[in-house]
C-alpha cells in the first residue's frame, strides 16, 4: 500500500509539473536565400515556406527534359517534396526527402530521374519536425532543368 501511495505521489508531482504555468514560444527559421544551379542547369521557378505554414505548393508548367529538386533547409525537420498532376491522387507519386539541419543551412540537389513527371506539375512541400521541435524549420527548393541552345 505505501509503495502504490508513494508512486500515485510521484506521478502526481509530475503531472503537476509538466504543462503547467509554462509557455513555450515556437518561432520559425528565416527561409533561406535561393541556390545557385549548377553550370548547364537553370532554375525555372522556386518555392520556400517555413514548417509553421503547413503545406506549400507550386504549379508550374515544364519543359521537357529531366527536372532536379535543389533544396535548402534549415531547422530539426524533414522536408518531403511530392510531385504530381495536380489530377486526383493515383498512387505513389514521384517524391524526393531533405534532410534539415539546425545551426547550418543544408543544401541537397537531386535529379528525378526514372520518374514520370508531368510536364503541368504541382510540386508540394512539407516540413516533418523533429521531436521537441522549438524553432520550425524554413525551405525554399528551386526546380531547374537542363539549359536549351
């Protein structure tokens, strides 16, 4: 009995100690400044948002050719960019994930290759933060394809 008594009192100081009277403030990376594309590619458009915004996305009219997703990131979290049609969801998309980094903007550049992607695309973003996350992360990725003439 005293050992159930002494663990409903400890519990209880815990709880009572946990979420009360404290008040976090979560504030968001600034978004990062826009990468340069590498030599033989240009950016065609570029999008950016921070994780307290929830989802970004970009319509965007492509040319043909291969398409690569630039990223930059800052902050504890994960961004997802998915890429699609824009038409009602058919299955798994063309997709590419990013790493964020606190303290340092990470940088990641991928090209998406053996993936369809739809020449009127809707490319969508999204920060998936870490655990215990105090200041959300902040993204901006270019979209370039391969120069022409």
């Amino acid at each position: 009995m005293e050992s159930r008594l002494a663990t409903i009192l400890v519990a209880a100081t815990l709880v009572a100690g946990c979420g009360t009277g404290a008040s976090v403030t979560i504030s968001s990376e600034s978004i990062p400044s826009t990468p340069t594309a590498p030599d033989g590619w240009t950016s065609v458009g570029a999008f950016g948002g921070a994780a307290a915004n929830g989802t970004t996305a970009m319509s965007i009219q492509l040319g043909a050719g291969a398409v690569a997703l630039h990223a930059v990131c800052l902050g504890g979290g994960t961004l997802i960019v998915l890429v699609s049609s824009g038409a009602p969801r058919s299955g798994v998309e063309p997709s590419a994930v990013f790493p964020c980094s606190s303290g340092t903007i990470a940088e990641n550049r991928f090209e998406l290759t053996g993936m369809t992607i739809p020449r009127a695309a809707v490319f969508t973003a999204v920060v998936v933060e870490g655990a215990g996350v105090i200041r959300q992360s902040a993204f901006n990725v270019p979209i370039e394809q391969p120069k022409r003439g």
